[in-house]
C-alpha cells in the first residue's frame, strides 16, 4: 500500500487542533474539564468538517469533531488538565517527529485500544463494538472476492462513530438523512449505507483478523471483567506483539515507532498503610498487606468504626464517586464486573498519596476519603489509630 493513501485529512485537522491549544491559552470548563465554551466555535470553523446549526454556548458534546480530537489528545498523554488550563505535553513534540504513517498509527492505535467507545462522545451507542466487527467481516470476505464493498443493511442509526471513522479514511458514509433527537434538538444524519475505501477495507481486514476489538480495546475487556487489561493478553502464556506489527507488510519503509506502553502487570508488595476520613472527628489509620483484599479494608472500615455490615458497598479508585470506570464494588453487586473479595491490595499498585473514595450504602452514600500512605513493613496489620464511631 502506498504512503500516500494515508487520510492527510484527519492527520491535518489532528495538527490544526493541537495548535491552536498550544498556541492559545485554553482554559477548561470546571464541571467536566472539558474545552471552555468560547474557544469551540472558532476550532470548529479551523477543521476540514465544521459542523453548522449548534446552538450558542454549547458546550464540548455538541462539537462531536472536536470531542474526538480531544479525546485522542487526553488520552494519549498529549495534553493534561493543569491547574487553571490545558496544557500541552513533550508527548506532542515526540510525535511530531514521526513522519504521517507512525503520526496516523499512532493515533489509530489510541482509538483502537484506549478510547472508550461508550463513554467518549454521548451519541455513541453501545452496538458500535459489533458493528465493527461485522464490517471487518465483511471486509475480509471482501478482500478475497476483491469486489467492492458496499454495505446498507448495518446502517440504521445516528451513531457519531460513522462520521469518525470516515474522517480516519475507512469508508465513504452515503444515503444520509437528516433527523431531529428531541433532547438537545440538534439535527443528526442517519447513515443508510456505506462504501468502503480501499484503505479502510485493507486496515479493517487486519484489524478483524489479527487486531480484534474484543480482546484489544481496554474499556471493551474491563467492562467484560479483566482487571488492567493487557491488550491482546488473554490468557498468562500469551505474548504482547505491538499494535503495529500487523501493519508493516501494508508499510514497510514508513512504519516503525509507536506507542511506548507498561505492559507489566504491577503488583506492589509490601504493608500498605492507608487513612480513611470522614470527618475531623471521624478517622482512621490501617495497615494490610498486599496479599490481602479490597474486602479486606472494607472489614477494616467496618471494625473501625463500629459500623453494621448490612449494606452494599463500593471503592472508586478514580476518586470519583458513581464512576463506572474504577468501581470495584462488594460481591453482592452483580452489576459491576470486578469485586472487592477478587482484587487483591497489591493488584491495584497505588502511588503513595493517591486517594480514593468508599461509599458505604447507596442510599445514604455515607462516603470516606482514603489516601494510600505508602509502604511500611515495620507496621503490625489491622488498625493502627482511630478516631470516632459512625452509628449505623
């Protein structure tokens, strides 16, 4: 395949984007950290596909184009959420040394394997996931026939993920119509059928057959219950082949450097100490060993504070309470995939200061602060100093 059928657009507009925030002062809104208002209508107007008719004042969801870039940007340590701005990181001048097949890998390989597809724009539906699986399928037949692609019977919603993928140069979306979603009265296409590129059809075959979603894409294996998951790792014995070796033989000369990633699976050994607060009068200092569970400290919270366990009960290792990302809730749970009585201390490899939050029963949400002190193996195990009793 040749170098130059790369989708430049998508690589410019990528360009365009991370420019204008390192050259402007971007400050974030405060609720969801996200890009400030004033500055999404002149982005939009700089990229390839400016989107018309948003509302005044609309907020970063209303800009799916530039919710994407921003997305990508985020999470592949491009830019970080500073204390009063987003600022751009030497990850952005590594990656500008790449020439464009690494620069499109690169950020091909962060869809692909990082981004959430659920969560990272709300008109993402959850049938995406499969929805690519069944067009890598038909691509591979395709390839074999070497026949045109067009497929209609897929299509049937107003999912966003068509539009990203076009602009990344896998397929030509068509027949589109204009619907109206009651909620935010934003106008929506609704895609009927598509064309692959020849592009996108050689990528999609690869990315079936040697990079498939359901054991690739993070989000997509935590959510199936695999606690930091590996990419491309399912069972222990398996071995970790870049994101891009399955690509080369497309290019040979030009693709080389990509993502550097831990793929160690980091287990902390050691006594952990922890503080648990929930009020200047309310606290407690514990110690456990790695060895021991979540549920563990749960007991440990419980014993301290003279509490009934008759309740359910949830850790949030994000530090956000109700987020869906880092929830590891009591066994009893069977919505949530990972259990506090399944995750050892160790697993979760906390960095000394780190803080987290427990929410002991949902209706009250009675929540505590924990912050992980550090190792200590000079402490006994169990509670050290305590302060206080809840009454439940």
């Amino acid at each position: 395949m040749q170098k130059t059928q790369i989708p430049t657009a998508f690589l410019k507009d990528f360009h365009v984007f991370m420019d204008y925030l390192q050259k402007h002062d971007v400050k974030f809104t405060k609720t969801k950290k996200q890009i400030g208002l004033k500055y999404l209508p002149e982005i939009n107007q700089l990229l390839s596909i400016k989107l018309d008719g948003i509302r005044k004042n609309a907020g970063q969801n209303f800009y799916p184009t530039i919710d994407f870039l921003f997305s990508i940007a985020l999470t592949a340590n491009f830019i970080r959420i500073a204390s009063k701005e987003i600022k751009v990181t030497s990850n952005w001048e590594w990656f500008q040394t790449l020439n464009e097949v690494e620069q499109y890998f690169v950020l091909l390989e962060t869809v692909w394997i990082d981004l959430d597809w659920n969560l990272s724009h709300e008109r993402a539906s959850a049938t995406f996931y499969d929805i690519i699986d069944d067009v890598g399928f038909e691509c591979s037949n395709a390839i074999i026939s070497q026949k045109k692609l067009k497929i209609e019977e897929l299509l049937v919603d107003d999912n966003i993920w068509y539009l990203y993928f076009e602009w990344m140069g896998f397929w030509n979306t068509e027949n589109e119509d204009i619907a109206h979603n009651m909620r935010d009265f934003q106008p929506r296409k609704v895609y009927h059928s598509l064309t692959m590129t020849d592009f996108g059809k050689h990528l999609l075959t690869i990315l079936y057959t040697k990079r498939n979603i359901e054991y690739w894409n993070k989000p997509l294996m935590a959510q199936e219950g695999i606690w930091n998951p590996i990419p491309g790792i399912m069972d222990q014995s398996d071995e970790y082949e870049p994101f891009i070796n399955a690509f080369k033989p497309l290019f040979p000369n030009d693709l080389h450097q990509s993502l550097a990633r831990d793929l160690t699976l980091a287990f902390q050994e050691g006594q952990h100490l922890f503080h648990i607060y929930y009020s200047d009068d309310i606290w407690a200092d514990v110690c456990l060993p790695a060895d021991y569970t979540l549920e563990h400290l749960h007991d440990a919270i419980m014993q301290a504070f003279d509490m009934l366990d008759d309740h359910l009960y949830s850790f949030f290792l994000d530090n956000k309470r109700w987020s869906s990302k880092q929830e590891i809730s009591c066994p009893f749970d069977v919505m949530n995939p990972f259990h506090t009585d399944e995750i050892s201390i160790g697993e979760l490899a906390l960095k000394k200061g780190q803080p987290f939050l427990y929410v002991y029963d949902f209706g009250a949400e009675t929540t505590f602060q924990i912050s992980f002190k550090g190792i200590d193996n000079t402490c006994e195990v169990g509670i050290l100093d305590k302060n206080g009793t809840l009454e439940y």
